[in-house]
C-alpha cells in the first residue's frame, strides 16, 4: 500500500473530527463571534436540516478508511469514537424535526385536525415544476404594479379545477429587504396550500438600497388590494385573504397583519381594504431597535441604517419603532401563527418570544406560537421532516381560520392602528 495504515488512521481522524465539528455546531451556533457567524449558520443550517444526508456521506467515508486499515492503530479508534459520538447526535436533530409535529400540535390545541388525505409526507414535499402531479396551476409573472420605474409582479399557485370564493393567501419572500425573489422562496407550502383549494399569490417587491422603507411594505398593500380588485378573475374570497413570509418577509408579513388600512402606507390608494384576516410570520424579524440586544450591532448600522431605513436611530428613533412589529401590536390583530427556530442565529428567537408575548396581551384574536426545536434560520428551504410537519401545521392553522370566519354573519371592519406612543420592553 502506497500510504500506510497510520496515515490512514490519522486521516480518519481528522475527518471523524470534521464531521463532529459540523455535528456540535448545529447544537451550539455561533451568534457572537463576527468571523465565524455566516460560516456557523450555514453549516448548521445544513446539517439540522441534512442530518440524515450527513450520515450516510459519513458512514460511507468510515467503510472506505476502515476498508484501508484505519482501525489498526489507536488514532483510528478514537476516530470511530468520535464518529459514532457524531452519528449518536445527528439522530437527535433528525428526531428534533420529527418532533415539530408536537409542537403544532400543542400550539394548535383545540383547533380541528387535518385529515390524513391532507397530511403531507416528506416525499411529496414538491416543487413547482411537479405541481401538475398534484391538480396544480402556475401563472407566471404577472404584473400587478409599476411604480418608480420598476415593473412588480407576481405568480399564481392555484386548484386546476377552477372555483369560486375559495381562500387566499400572500407569500413574501425574505432577503434582508435587500435581494430574493418570488421564484426561490415558499414554494413548498404554497404547492401544499394549493393542492388542498387555496389559491396562492408569491409576490416581488422593490428592494432596497433602491427602494427605501416602507416602499416595500407599501407594494405588498397594493399588491393586496390588486389581489381583491381580482378576486373574480381567480375565483378567490376577497373576504378572506392571509399572509405569510420568511424572514425579512416574515417581518413584513406581521406588519401587513398589523397595519391595516393605515393610510400611512396606502399613498394614493388610502381607501382601499388592506386587511388580512390571517397572518404567518416564519423566522420574522420583530424588532429594528434590538431593545434586547440580541442582534449584532452590524444588523443596524451596516444594513438598516445605511440601506434600509436611510435613516439613523440616534437621531429618528421613531421610524425604527414603527418599522417594528414588536410596537405595532393593537386589540384589532389578526390571528397569527408565528413560527420560528429556537437556534435561529440571523433572526434570534428572544424577539420571537417577546413579540408573541406583547401581541398575544394586545390582540383580541388568537395568537399562537411554535417554538422548533433545532430549526436554524430558513430551515424550511429543505424537504425535511420537520419542513413537513411545519406546512401541515400551517394548514390546519389556516384552514381553521377560514372555517371560523365563514361562521361569522358579519364581518367586522379591520379597525386602524394607533401611533406608538413608547416602545414596550416587557418581558415574555
């Protein structure tokens, strides 16, 4: 053998070790340490997400190494030690993702199950180009705004067989405000939503640093109100429309949820309904102030001010708190579902907390929240078990609330946001 058995002990070795790191990372991510926080999410990201995937390439480079006599020498054993400590807490985070289901199940207690018909298995987790298999319709790129130059548009994911008054819902793509598309993100629940009668609008808006906030909040209004002025056309109830997003669009989402008919962000289009009568934020962002100090200082002065906002803290305080979802919660919210990962290291989960604590003291209508164990950032990009049992639980939290307003005889008009007065610092 051209290299010997020691070396190929000790190569085993550092991979075994490779893999472990990967391992231990997911479990604890680096939040704190600049240089190794986009590495740490993604590798994180990737293994929660991938565990099993993470398995088997280790698993088949152990039978190589120990084909070539990796386990003849001491360096060799403890890197079997280590893999197998590795394996042991792989499983643990595939078992974390399978465990989502109880965790909507406890957050959704009391509201009516799905069917299994309606369940979705991790093999049927699609995407668009497969939504024909599943009595699924796409229309590409239409246009629903032009504005500063920019021509804005969206797709549609609705039932090939054609209804009437069915329910709808907006998904918002993330990308810190900044990139993102309607083609990359939210596919996987709205090929699921569709093939169980919603009809599914996935929309772009202007991005900064060309666009400045709210303009982007303000083409998902109108985008709203285009979706009800052609409800008929889609056969959607104009009087039922929800919304959801990840990320940056999870946080536009709370705030679509939040700022109904606020002319504030409706210019010239003040009385048109911008109501949504559900909301879906997953791993949103509910905070531009970091009242709790959980994000990077970065976040703020090297994206938010300079970018985003256009503006600085210090000395516009106020266009911050009413950035943020967190001091826009009022008693006329909509029902939310908020969704987020207890180790997301881009969006932290103590603002999640605090955000579904503050709306869920305001709001008169339900609030729930599933906290996922294990889930990173944007853990729903994968077709994962965990990824599953998320678009199951969306479902069934979104059909219930169809369900319960079709029971009401009169729908009430979305009643408008008061101003901040101060941001609320209480603790969950």
């Amino acid at each position: 053998m051209w290299i010997s058995e020691t070396v190929i002990a000790w190569l085993f070795l550092g991979i075994s070790v490779m893999g472990a790191v990967f391992t231990l990372n997911a479990f604890i991510p680096v939040r704190r340490v600049p240089a190794l926080f986009v590495p740490s999410f993604l590798g994180s990201w990737l293994t929660a997400e991938l565990a099993l995937h993470h398995i088997v390439w280790q698993a088949v480079a152990t039978f190589v190494f120990v084909q070539f006599g990796a386990l003849s020498s001491w360096p060799g054993i403890a890197g079997m030690c280590i893999t197998l400590a590795s394996w042991f807490g792989l499983l643990v985070l595939f078992h974390d993702g399978r465990r989502a289901q109880d965790v909507f199940d406890d957050a959704l207690s009391g509201l009516p199950d799905l069917d299994d018909a309606r369940r979705l298995p991790v093999s049927r987790l699609l995407m668009p180009f497969r939504f024909s298999r599943r009595g699924v319709e796409v229309v590409r790129n239409v246009l629903y705004r032009e504005v500063a130059g920019k021509r804005l548009h969206l797709d549609v994911a609705m039932p090939r067989e054609r209804g009437q008054n069915r329910p709808a819902i907006i998904q918002i793509h993330g990308g810190a405000w900044i990139i993102g598309d309607k083609r990359e993100q939210g596919w996987p629940l709205i090929g699921h939503l569709a093939a169980n009668g919603w009809v599914c609008f996935n929309v772009n808006y202007r991005l900064s640093p060309g666009a400045t906030w709210p303009d982007h909040l303000v083409d998902l209004k109108y985008a709203l109100k285009w979706i009800r002025d052609h409800a008929d056309e889609y056969g959607v109830d104009r009087n039922f429309i929800a919304v959801t997003g990840g990320s940056a669009g999870g946080h536009l989402a709370a705030m679509m949820g939040l700022t109904a008919n606020d002319p504030e962000y409706q210019s010239g289009f003040e009385d048109a309904d911008t109501s949504v009568q559900a909301a879906m934020p997953v791993y949103g962002v509910y905070d531009f102030t970091n009242r709790l100090g959980t994000m990077n200082d970065r976040f703020r002065t090297r994206m938010l001010e300079p970018l985003i906002m256009k503006a600085f803290f210090d000395t516009e305080p106020e266009k911050f708190y009413r950035a943020s979802p967190m001091d826009r919660v009022h008693e006329g919210a909509p029902p939310f579902l908020i969704v987020h990962g207890d180790r997301d290291t881009l969006a932290p989960v103590e603002d999640a907390r605090l955000f579904a604590h503050l709306l869920g003291e305001a709001s008169r209508a339900l609030v729930t929240y599933a906290e996922l164990r294990g889930a990173q950032h944007a853990f729903d990009v994968f077709a994962s078990p965990r990824t599953a049992r998320m678009l199951d639980g969306s479902l069934r939290f979104l059909t219930a609330m169809h369900a319960r307003a079709k029971t009401q005889s009169d729908r009430e008009p979305a009643e408008r946001f008061s101003p901040v007065e101060k941001p609320q610092t209480a603790n969950p």
